[in-house]
C-alpha cells in the first residue's frame, strides 16, 4: 500500500491537494481512501473538532491530544488493507507542532517512529499573513487560526519536516498540484 501525507497549517490547501492526488491514482484504476483530520466518524476526531472550535490553553491541549488519537484511530483501522492501493492522510504527524514547544520535538520523533510513514510525506507551506488572508471568509475559526499561533505552529512545523518534501503555496492551485505531482511521478517511477 502507497501511503501519502499532505500536511500542514490551516489554509495552505491540504484537502484540495489531497483531493486531487486522490483523483489522479483512481483515473489511474487505484482504490484510494482518504483521511482528513480530524475525521467525524469517530469520537477522538469529534472530540478534536470540537476543542479547536473552543478557546484557551486547555481547548488547544484537548484538541492536540484528542487529534493524536483520531489519527492513530485511522491507522489502525486503514493502513495496509487489501483492498486499497493508496492511502491518503491529511493532518497527521505536524498536529504536534500545536503542543508546547518544549514538547513538540519529542512527541513528534515518538510518533514518527511509532506510525507508519513513506517517501510521499509532503508539508505544505504558506507565510501567516497569506493563511490568514486565505480564510478571513470562514464563518467557524479554529482556536489556531490567529497570526501568533501560525507564526509559533509554523516555526516549529518547518523545524519538524525537515526530511518532508516542503511545497510552497503561495502559488495557484495549478502550480502547487503540478509542483506535487511530479515528485509523485517520480517516486512511482522509482
């Protein structure tokens, strides 16, 4: 089984990304599933939606935590099933970079060697001020989703993925698809 994780901060485009990655193996004959956390069809991943709708400290550990479980959940119950070629994760190992900083390395090196992962780890990366300017429009707003937390979360983030292949943003939908898929095509190929 193919595992691909598209991960990153709020508004960089990792649903649409992953939609269109999920697209291109099913034009391809593939059987793919799709998991974007956090998922509500499960009571970790509701727990999670629900604390980031909150706010304080507590809501941001409650959502961090209870966002971890809804991806092992999706582990467990997904990877390396017959009767699916690709796997597709969204939000899955950057979630600790919203724990504490003196935290977040260590929850991440514990996760990384505990989940599975592959060469088709992508972070997607855009400035705060661009996030920001990307969901003004929303009429939820995550606990997360203010200039400080993204410049913090990011900060971190990008100090996690060093192994990732990073994907700018900034760019339309077309250029950061095609920027994708060609890494893609290449790893198939070797």
């Amino acid at each position: 089984m193919r595992l691909i994780v598209v991960d990153g901060l709020d508004g960089v485009g990792k649903d649409t990304h992953a939609i269109i990655i999920k697209e291109r193996y099913e034009k391809l004959g593939e059987k793919v599933i799709l998991r974007s956390h956090p998922e509500d069809d499960n009571f970790f991943g509701r727990k999670a939606k629900k604390a980031l709708l909150g706010l304080g400290k507590f809501n941001k550990i409650k959502a961090s935590i209870f966002y971890l479980l809804d991806v092992l959940m999706s582990v467990r119950k997904y990877y390396r099933k017959k009767e699916y070629d690709t796997l597709i994760m969204v939000r899955y190992l950057v979630g600790t970079a919203y724990i504490p900083e003196v935290f977040a390395k260590y929850a991440y090196r514990f996760f990384y060697n505990f989940v599975p992962t592959s060469e088709y780890m992508f972070f997607l990366d855009a400035p705060p001020k661009e996030l920001l300017r990307r969901f003004e429009d929303r009429t939820e707003k995550e606990i997360f989703e203010n200039y400080n937390s993204l410049l913090k979360v990011r900060k971190k983030a990008l100090k996690l993925v060093k192994n990732w292949h990073i994907i700018d943003t900034t760019g339309t939908v077309e250029e950061t698809s095609k920027k994708i898929i060609n890494i893609i095509e290449k790893l198939d190929k070797s």
